[in-house]
C-alpha cells in the first residue's frame, strides 16, 4: 500500500467479501467490517472500497478514476488456479512493486496453531539490537512518512533500559515536531495490530486534535509482553507491531521498548510535555502499571467504550483456536495455491523473456 501510494496522487484499496475469501483462498480471520476499519486507518489509503471483486474487474477500477491496479510481484490465484489479475494485465493496466517480505497472515495463523516463540526478540539494552540495525531503521522511516508516503512524518523513537534518555532513531516532520509541545501518551504491545486498537487510537487522536497536542505510542518490547501474558505472546515481533502502528493516520510518533509502567520520570524524557496518558478498561495483569500517574494533576485518563472494545488479541487467537481444522484446511490448500502460483510466475517471466 505505501508502494501503491508513492506511484500516484490517491489510492483506493478494494476489500474483498467474507465469502469471496472463503470461497477462493479459505476462511477469513478478520471480518469484512474490521478489515475496512484496517485499510480506512492506514495513512497511505485514499478510500476503501467494500465487496471489491476477487478477480479485479476494469468496469469497477473505472468507477474510481483507477488508470492502474497495484500489486506485489507475487502472482494471487482465484479459486480455479487462475491469475486474478490476467484481464488487467492484457490490458496494459498493470503495476507491479516489489512484495514487501513481511509477515502475512498464513504466517500469523501458523503461529498461534503452533504456539512457539522462536519470532520475539530479546530486550532492547544496546545497540547491537536487531531492531537498531540499518536495514530496520530504513524501515522505520518508510513506515515513519506522511499521507504521500514521500515525505518525513512521524517520530520514532528508543528507550534502552538502561538508559535515562529517548535515542531518536526517526526525526519527525517540522509540523509535527511543533506538536511536540504537547503529547498525549498511549502505551501498549498492540499485538496483532486489530480494529479495537484503532477504535482507541481514534479516539485519542479526536482529543488531541482539540487540544493541538500529538499522540505518541509506546510499544512494549516482547519479553515484557510475554512476562505478563505468557504462552506464545506476543504472536507478532516488536518489529511487526512497530510497523503495524507506524502505517495508522492516528500516530504521531513511537517509542520502541517503552516500560510496562510510565513513571512520571519517564515521562519526563520526552521529547515534549506529556500532558495525558491514555488507556483502555482491559485488565492487565495483577498489578496496576499506572499506579504512579493516576492522581497526578488528572494525568491519566481512562478510554470509554467504542465499537470494537470486546476485541482484544487474545479475542482474536480463540477465534482461529476455535476454527482451528477450518485454518489448518486454509494452510494445505495455501501450498497446493502456492505451487500453482509459482507455476504461473515462471511462465510468466519466460513469457516476458521472448
């Protein structure tokens, strides 16, 4: 989607039914309804278009003004084996960007089937941490850049724990760093990136909107998520989540490793005064991790109730426990699809080569 972004002036990402998904690729994990509220607050996304064909059709790409339809150089089958995008490509209407390798969702699903935790990574405490190495900074600042997806855009961050002070890794946009005078502070693991995180975040971002303040987020590493919520937890890496957030049009900047509990001295060390901490009423553990900040000068404040506030991670991995011969049908027919794919990219190439 960033990649579509940079190619024009608007993107309009089409959302594909529940039941076209189911019939062509397997069961969805996520709801037609809570994957628009995914697209609809991703920054690079223009419009999401609802019910969007499987296989893309031109009569619909004409409805939006689309001169092109974007898509990674992966080739995506329909239910009988066949290119999904054959028709637009006869017709020279075609782009192709390089496919992001990051997770996807067979991967996510493969995760909680199996219950490992070989994907988290150790705390952040130097810096010859994997989060900090060229490569992950790059990215960090492609998922950093504003609405075009061309320009700087939000701030990211660092907390060593070692350490008394932010290590800036990002530097945000001149606009937002002006906002930076006022931060509404949001903590979380934000794992499995889903719409009940962005129904708060979208509340938040209404508040400081009022108040001219920016929303920053901090983004607890893996073993602190996994000290709380044990199992496999978290089912996405901080690297995953990081960026998951980075994309969202509510986030004004991150702080990787955050603490489980924002001291008023952590607080402190921001680029900006922190002038709210947020957070939802979900439970967490057996210990209060705002107990320093809760009667200091009406600091914290507690989120209502939105749209989304029964969902939550674990929400999500029972829902694909629960289905759990559906998914695991969904990873077999993924590898007879997958062989068909590749198939049909090599005749492609040798096509292209003649």
């Amino acid at each position: 989607m960033l990649q579509a972004r940079q190619l024009g002036k608007a993107l309009y990402v089409g959302v594909h039914s529940d039941e076209e998904i189911l019939h062509n690729k397997g069961p969805v994990v996520m709801k037609l309804d809570e994957r628009l509220t995914a697209v609809e607050a991703c920054k690079w996304s223009t419009e999401a278009v609802a019910n969007a064909p499987y296989v893309t059709e031109p009569k619909v790409m004409d409805q939006y003004n689309c001169k092109y339809v974007v898509h990674g150089d992966d080739i995506t089958t329909d239910a009988n084996g066949e290119d999904c995008y054959q028709v637009v490509k006869d017709l020279g209407r075609f782009v192709v960007v390089k496919r992001t390798p990051n997770i996807s969702t067979t991967d996510l699903v493969g995760r909680m089937l199996l219950m490992n935790k070989s994907h988290h990574y150790k705390s952040i405490v130097d810096n010859d941490h994997v989060l900090l190495e060229k490569e992950n900074i790059d990215k960090f600042a492609k998922y950093a850049t504003d609405s075009t997806g061309l320009k700087q855009g939000s701030g990211v961050y660092v907390y060593k724990s070692d350490n008394t002070d932010l290590v800036q890794l990002v530097a945000p946009s001149e606009i937002i760093a002006k906002k930076y005078s006022k931060i509404f502070y949001v903590d979380g693991g934000f794992d499995l990136f889903h719409p009940g995180h962005i129904e708060v975040l979208k509340l938040v971002k209404q508040s400081a909107e009022k108040a001219g303040a920016a929303v920053v987020l901090g983004i607890h590493d893996d073993a602190t998520i996994n000290k709380h919520k044990g199992l496999n937890y978290p089912i996405m890496n901080i690297l995953e989540r990081s960026l998951c957030v980075l994309q969202c049009r509510y986030v004004e900047g991150i702080i990787l490793g955050a603490p489980f509990s924002p001291t008023t001295q952590f607080l402190s060390i921001f680029p900006g005064k922190v002038e709210k901490v947020f957070h939802g009423p979900t439970p967490i553990a057996d210990i209060d991790p705002y107990e320093d900040i809760e009667n200091t000068e009406d600091l914290f404040v507690e989120i209502g109730p939105h749209k989304y506030d029964d969902m939550n991670t674990e929400f999500i991995v029972k829902r694909v426990l629960d289905n759990k011969q559906a998914y695991e049908d969904r990873q077999r027919r993924k590898g007879w699809k997958s062989e068909v794919e590749l198939k049909l990219q090599k005749e492609e190439k040798e096509r292209s080569q003649k």
